[in-house]
C-alpha cells in the first residue's frame, strides 16, 4: 500500500499534507450513515447527481451569500464579532511614482522567495534577481527560533547566490497568515493556516521575531519597513502600474483578498494620519455562512484548526483534492468504482492533492503514472467528475466573494475594477478562471463586464517591495 500511495503522491506533488487521523475517515464516513442505503445497479448515477445538487451553488444563492458577507465585512470593520477579521494593513495603495532598489521576502504557502526589484518610476518594475527556497516540514512544524533563522538564512544565501553585496537595505515582509498590525511595520499573528504550526509565534509580533533572527544572523543592517498580507502585495504590484487596480486576490494553497477602504467606514481604525484610503486584508478565508455538505464537515472534524477558515476549506489548493479524495472513498465504500486492490491509493488523507486533480483535469492520466493502469473508462469518468464539481464550486465560491467586494465598494457597478489576482489554484487549474467570469455574468448580468480579473504572478514578492518604497519615501 506504502508505495503506491508514494508513487501517487510524488507525481507532481511535494507536500503530503496533515497526516493527522489517518484510516479513521472511513469509520467516521459510517458513522455520518452516507456508506448505506445505495442500490449498486444505478447507484452510480444517482450518486454522482447527489453529489452534483450538494456541490452546487447557483446564481440565487450566491446573491444570498452576497448580503450576508456584506454583513460580516460591515461587522468586520466595526470592530464586532464576524467570521471576516476586516484587518488594517496601514497602507495605501502605490502611485507608481515611487522609485529606489527594494528587497523583499515572501512567505507563501510551501516556499518562500527572496527578491530584489528596482521600481523605476512611471509604473515600471524591474526584476534585480530572485531566490527561491522550500519550506521543510520539519521547519513548518518546528520551533519559531528555528522558522526565523531559516529565512535568516535564506536572506544569506540570496546575497551569495546573486553577489549581491551586504549593505543596507529597506525590506517588505510578505507574511501570508492573518496578522493584527498595529503599524506598517509591526503586528501579531493571530493563528497559523495552512497546516503550519511554529511553535511560539501565535500571539507575537513576527517583525520583532524575524528582526531578532536577522541580528542572530549577523543581518541587522537589513531594515524591516513593512510588514504585509500577500494580498496586499498583490494589490500593490497590480496598482503600481495601473490605477484602475482595487483588489487583490489570492487562489493558491490558502485563498484570502483585500481593497482599499475609506478610512471614516473603518470603525475600528482609530488612526489620525492624513490617508484618506487604506487597504483592508479582509481574511475572507474565515467567512463561515456558506452552505456546507456532509464532506465538508467530514473535511472538518479532521482538520488541524477545526471551526475556522471555512470558505477556505472550500475553496483552496490545499482541500480540494482532499474533498475530492473523501467522495472516492465513499464511492469505493459503496462498491460504485474502482477495484478494491486499489484503494490504497487513496487511502492516506491528502494522497490526493489539488494538483493532482488538476493535471487529470488537463487530460494527464496520472493513475497510469502511478502503476495503476486496471481503472475502467467507468471510473475514469466518475473521477473527472468528482474532480470537475469540487472545483467548479471552488471557483464559483470565489466568484461570489469577488463580486461582494466589487458591490460592496461599488453598489450599481458603475466603474471599472480590475482584480489583480495570483496563486496557483487560478493560474493552473483548467477552466478556473473561465467559471469565475461565467458566474461573474449569473450575478451581476451584463454590468459584470466592469469586472476584469488580471493575473498578476508573483505580485505578492512585487508588492512588498513596493510597499517598503512607499513607506521609506515617507520618511525622507
Ligand atoms: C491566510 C491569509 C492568506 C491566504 C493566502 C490564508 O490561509 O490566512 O492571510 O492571505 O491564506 O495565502
């Protein structure tokens, strides 16, 4: 069993996940009673329609979602209770005036990436040279000296690596968990996602934490002078160059968005500088008012941070290929597909990762490049299939919380927004962004054409260097 579900994992795929809870799936799936009841002669087709009504989100419903995460964010920057944290990032967005040689880490969901850029000015961004390092998971689950000595140590074999000399430079730290700031260059992480768990970081200021490292590391010449969200980053880099740019959106491993708000709507905000905009990180990944399935709370119960980040559980790179997984298992459980002796394939919670769904959605039989050649045309197309509605949801999810924010800002749709969106989930999956524009046009009819979604690659990295720009101009 080991070793196919190693051969499955190493197609394309470096992470296994949470390796929590192991074969207890199946016994919790019994107890849920969703193993029973089915008769095998054309159960699979009433199987895969019920999977299809409870994977569903149509048009109306998604306008309901729409008032009520309307509601969360107006709760959100009231400083009330609401599953979206509406958190002010202290900046604005760039004019694309700002010019000077910047640095920037980025810390994303599996690797981290140490950039150099020169913003020339006039929109223009040029790339000076550019590490990038993968994050064990002994590191994503060690102790927080051993975290940020890491990206000390990254930051040193960037210099190396691109001879570039040590002196001192004005850095932005791209730090993609949900963080309370209380200026642009500080802030404490409220809780780790995406299956990280550094010791001794909840709770503290990660400025402060990687500052530390770099004085440790004979580094403190390197001046950390913003600290922000990755999507924050990714409004910068799109905004830099482009005025019309007011939101910026991750679909990757985790999936979150921010805008920019007016400053007398964010209640909570009890500032007295002179902006009259600043970007809110919205951590729309925590939006708990969707509907969910049976597989969703099956997801649930055996996750790493129970109760939170619903929306992104939906909707992210790291769960849908876990979701997935969890239907084929109820299937082989019902006797419905696939041969027994593999199974084990699919045994281990996230064996089967996003990418994978991805590759076999672009036609890449990866269960052939497994060893596991006996699947039927059957199961095939009842993968596919699986596949095909665990992402349409996701993309018609994210749909739905992209036109919120539009509408939010622009009740009538009257201007044009261009979204800056990055991450791997829209960039690489088949058809993503296809079905978000589709769904765009179900809600919003034709004014969804105000609606431009503009990939913007490694935005996040761009982005905090142009913020560290923004905030040493201040200071001259
Ligand atoms: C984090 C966000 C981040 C998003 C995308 C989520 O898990 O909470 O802060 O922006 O992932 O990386």
């Amino acid at each position: 069993m080991g070793s196919r579900v190693c051969v499955l994992q190493n197609i394309g795929c470096s992470k296994s996940g949470p390796s929590l809870f192991e074969n207890s799936l199946i016994g919790f799936l019994i107890g849920l009673n969703i193993t029973k009841g089915w008769d095998m002669a054309d159960s699979t087709e009433r199987f895969l329609k019920d999977i299809k009504d409870i994977f569903s989100l149509t048009a109306e419903n998604a306008r309901g979602v729409m008032v009520r995460f309307h509601r969360e964010m107006e709760l959100g920057l009231s400083g009330e209770k609401s599953s979206l944290k509406m958190l002010p990032s202290f900046v604005h967005r760039p004019k694309g005036t700002e010019k000077g040689t910047f640095l920037a880490i980025d810390l994303g969901g599996t690797n981290i990436r140490v950039l150099a850029i020169r913003l020339l000015g006039d929109g223009v961004i040029e790339p000076v040279a550019l590490s990038r390092f993968t994050i064990s998971d002994e590191v994503m689950t060690g102790t927080g000296d051993m975290f940020f000595d890491f990206i000390a140590g990254c930051i040193e074999v960037f210099f190396r690596e691109n001879n570039i000399t040590k002196q001192p430079f004005n850095l932005g730290f791209t730090f993609s968990f949900p963080v309370v700031q209380s200026s642009v260059n500080s802030g404490l992480l409220i809780s780790w996602t995406k299956g990280f768990s550094v010791s001794g970081v909840e709770g503290k200021d990660v400025v402060a934490l990687l500052n530390d490292a770099l004085i440790r590391n004979r580094m403190g010449f390197i001046h950390i002078s913003a600290l922000i969200n990755d999507t924050v980053g990714t409004i910068a880099a799109g905004s830099y160059s482009n005025p019309l740019c007011d939101m910026g959106v991750i679909l990757g491993t985790g999936t979150n968005a921010c805008y920019p708000e007016k400053i007398d709507k964010i209640g909570k905000y009890s500032g007295s500088d002179a902006l009259d905009e600043m970007i809110i990180n919205i951590e729309w990944g925590g939006f708990d008012k969707l509907e969910r399935n049976r597989y969703d709370e099956a997801l649930e119960v055996n996750s790493q941070n129970p109760g939170e980040q619903r929306l992104e559980k939906m909707v992210s790179g790291m769960y849908l290929g876990e979701i997935a997984r969890l239907i084929i298992i109820d299937m082989i459980e019902k006797g419905l597909i696939i041969s027994r002796e593999i199974k084990s394939l699919f045994m281990l919670p996230y064996s089967l990762t996003t990418k994978h769904l991805s590759l076999f959605a672009s036609g890449i039989d990866i269960f052939k490049a497994a060893g596991v050649d006996n699947l039927s045309d059957k199961d095939i197309r009842c993968i596919r299939e699986i596949a095909n509605l665990v992402s349409t949801r996701s993309a018609r999810i994210a749909a739905t919380a992209i036109a919120s924010v539009v509408t939010w800002m622009d009740h009538g749709l009257q201007y044009s927004h261009h979204i800056a969106i990055d991450g791997s989930l829209f960039e690489k999956y088949p058809g993503y962004k296809d079905i978000m524009e589709s769904m765009f046009h179900e809600i919003l009819g034709d004014p969804s054409e105000k609606i431009r979604l503009v990939p913007t690659h490694d935005g996040s990295g761009t982005g905090a260097a142009i913020i560290a720009a923004l905030e040493s101009l201040k200071k001259r």
